[in-house]
C-alpha cells in the first residue's frame, strides 16, 4: 500500500506542476501588436521613416474634424496645412493633434502634417464630402 501513497504524492506534484505551467505568462505575449504597428503597417524589422494622418476621411459641411499625425520619429513640431479644399484649421497648429472645419462649400480636399525634427516627413490625408 506504501504504493498508492507513492501515486498520490506523485499525482498532486504533477498535477500542481501543470497548473502552475498552464497559469504562467509570457511577458511578451500579452504586448503582442502593441507597439508593433504604425499608421496601420508592421514596424517589425523596419528601419525607415514613416508617418501619416489618421482621421476620417469624410466629412459634412460645417463639421469640424480631429486628425492626428504618428510617425517612428521624434519630430519637434508639425505643421499643417490645408492643402485644398474649403477647410479651416481650428486649433493644434504645430502639435500632432488638429481640428479642422469643414466650409460651407466643403466638396472635399486634403490635409497635410509635415514632420520637423532629425527628418522630416510629410503624410497627406484626402477628405471626401458625406
């Protein structure tokens, strides 16, 4: 019988080791994509410049419209400018963020961020009327 207290022992020891297993993380698997991706591209293994503007691209006359520029570099300052199109930049001037407005004769056009700092970049939005 000393062999079924053997089995016993055994058992739970086994048993506790596979939970503990089954219950431990990678530190890497839960940040798995964070970080990883820019402007909607893998940055893995990636050694250029990139950057862009994120926001809508649709609007109705007279709204007003939030963009944000991202890129993997450090850029001191952003200018915006609009491009083309009844729109006025609102507010966030020289940051990553912006409000524009949308004109009463807004039949689309474009929003450009331009990057300033160890290199420039330079990403342009088109925006179309809903």
């Amino acid at each position: 019988m000393w062999y079924l207290n053997v089995f016993k022992k055994s058992f739970v020891f086994f048993f506790s080791l596979v939970l503990m297993i089954s219950c431990t993380t990678d530190d890497n698997s839960n940040n798995e994509g964070e970080n990883n991706t820019l402007c909607g591209e893998s940055m893995e293994g990636y050694t250029g410049t990139i950057c862009c503007v994120l926001g809508s691209d649709t609007g109705i006359p007279g709204n007003q419209l939030t963009y944000e520029y991202e890129s993997n570099r450090t850029h001191t300052e952003i200018e915006w400018e609009v491009v083309s199109g009844d729109m006025t930049i609102v507010s966030g001037q020289g940051t990553t963020s912006v409000v524009v407005e949308l004109g009463a004769n807004f039949e689309g056009g474009e929003l450009s961020g331009l990057g300033n700092g160890e290199l420039k970049c330079s990403a342009i939005v088109n925006i179309e009327k809903e």
